[in-house]
C-alpha cells in the first residue's frame, strides 16, 4: 500500500503564505470570514444565471486593479474551496445589492505584509 507523505509544515506554511494569504485586511479577523463569505455568496446568485461564473470572475470584475491579482487569485482559490458543497453563506445582513461594494471595501483593506 502507498502512503501519500505531505512536505513539512514550513514547506507548507511558505507555499500557503505565497500563494494564499489574505494578508492584513485590519485587526479584526471577521474581514477575513466576510471576504470569502461574500464573494461565496454573490457567485453562486450569479451561478444561477451563468452556471460557468467563477469566483476569479466576481473578484476580478469588482477589484478593478485594487489588488494585485495574484491576491485574487489565491482568494478565488480559498472562496472555491470553502463554497464547495455549500448552499448557504452569512451574509453579516449586507443586501445583496451592497455586497459587491463591501466585497471591494474590503479588498482595499490590503495590505501585503
């Protein structure tokens, strides 16, 4: 039987720090859960009219140039991951309407280090 080995943790921290941290988006951590939990929930309200919407698509399309892509790459990634499965998502009582503008507040929250 094969046992599948994963690198060491420092292995995977470097990789995790370089391809998907969020970075500093304030002090308070629920930023962080209301990024992913919005950008889950306003891409699969789009999903239901264009069943092939990413959730690259709604950061790229609300970020317009904010943040690096590489960023929105990494979150797209993390969005995907989490929305797997799931139907539901907290939406911390933003309307539907607002989310894209609260999705972009909190992407120019950014900061690299």
């Amino acid at each position: 039987m094969d046992i599948i080995t994963t690198p060491p943790y420092e292995e995977m921290q470097a990789l995790y720090s370089k391809y998907f941290s969020l970075g500093f988006l304030g002090p308070d951590i629920n930023n962080k859960f209301a990024l992913i939990s919005l950008t889950c929930h306003i891409t699969e309200k789009i999903k239901k009219q264009k069943p092939d919407w990413t959730h690259w698509k709604t950061l790229y399309e609300i970020n317009k140039g904010s943040v690096p892509e590489d960023l929105l790459k990494g979150l797209a990634v993390m969005c995907s991951d989490f929305a797997y499965g799931c139907t539901s998502f907290p939406t911390f009582g933003i309307a539907d309407k607002d989310i894209p503008a609260k999705i972009k507040e909190l992407l120019d929250k950014h900061l690299p280090f």
